[in-house]
C-alpha cells in the first residue's frame, strides 16, 4: 500500500518450479531406484496385499514434500519404475512399472491444487494412502484388459484396496514425520 508491491508468500514444499538441479534430480530419481530395490530386498510375501507401501510411500511423501519442483512426485515414480524393468530388479510381473508409475502424478496433482495443505501431518498421511490404491486400481484395470489374474484380488477386491490404502497412509505418516521433523530441527538451527 506504501507504493510498493506485495509478494505472495510461498511455502517451502509448495510445487512452484518446473526447473530442478541435477543433484535433485538425482535425489528424485534415486530415491524411486530405492524404493524397487528395497522391495525386492524385503520380497518376503507374507500375503499382505500392500505391504510395501509403508517403505515406498515414505520415499514418496518425502520427494514431494521435500522439492519445489512440480513434478517431484512423478519423477520419483520414473526412477522406480525403469528401475523395475531392470533385469536384476524385475519381478515376475511384467507390468509392475505400470504400478510404479502411477502414484507420483496423483501426489503431484495433489500438490499442485492442494497447497495449503501440503504442510499438514494428515494431508500427507491421507495423500500417501491414497496415491498407494493406484496399484490395485492399476491391477485391477490390467486384470480386466488382459484376463491375467492378480493375486491380491483372490478374496475380492474389498481387501487390496483396503489394506493398500491403510499401508500406505502407514508410509504416508512415516514420511511426513521425517519431512516435518526435519523441518522442525532445521528451524531450531536456525534461530
């Protein structure tokens, strides 16, 4: 009002940015390379539809949450998912990079037209529940592409959506506490 103008204030895991360094790039990247390799590390199928959403949605909330870059969440998932065609990383499922790729754009567009939020405990908890029921919806579109029988789907659809849903707002909850801690340490650094 004094003559001059006003910036808009902008939080730090708001996706401002199309431009990203290399080093982040990298970081994105790696960290969807991480997430396969972990999965097949941790490959011990106890029959819990899922189950690997805790590790991979933590990977994902802290990409997002942690980057200005718009599309944080959907380079993560391109990491992930050419690191799961990899001869020494592939299952036996050969769409899995499908299922890899889907969750990065939804917490991309969750980002994108949800800013206010991106700073809440359960946003990113809800976010990360939510973006891990791509797989299942994926599984299930293949499923009826192909006729090719998934697994999970043996005692309904009900259960895999379910239990992807609550494993990964596991996840979404192990990586907003991360993201949000540091943060909190970091300010305290600060001051």
């Amino acid at each position: 009002m004094n003559g001059t103008s006003s910036l808009k204030k902008i939080s730090k895991s708001s996706p401002t940015e199309w431009s990203l360094s290399w080093i982040e790039a990298l970081l994105l990247i790696g960290g969807g390379v991480m997430a396969v390799i972990l999965h097949r590390a941790f490959d011990t199928s106890p029959g819990l539809p899922g189950h690997h959403g805790i590790e991979w949605m933590a990977i994902m909330i802290i990409g997002r949450a942690s980057s200005k870059f718009r599309g944080a969440g959907t380079l993560t998932s391109i990491g992930a998912s050419f690191a799961s065609v990899l001869p020494f990383l592939h299952g036996n499922n050969p769409v899995t990079w499908i299922y890899y790729l889907l969750p990065g754009p939804v917490m991309d567009l969750a980002f994108r037209y949800l800013p206010r939020y991106a700073n809440k405990l359960w946003f990113m908890v809800l976010l990360g529940g939510f973006a891990h029921t791509t797989k299942p919806i994926g599984q299930l579109t293949v499923n009826l592409i192909t006729g090719w029988p998934i697994g999970s789907f043996r005692f309904g659809v009900v259960y895999p959506f379910t239990s992807h849903l609550l494993y990964g707002m596991i996840g979404g909850l192990l990586g907003a506490l991360i993201v949000l801690g540091v943060r909190r340490l970091s300010q305290k650094t600060e001051k």
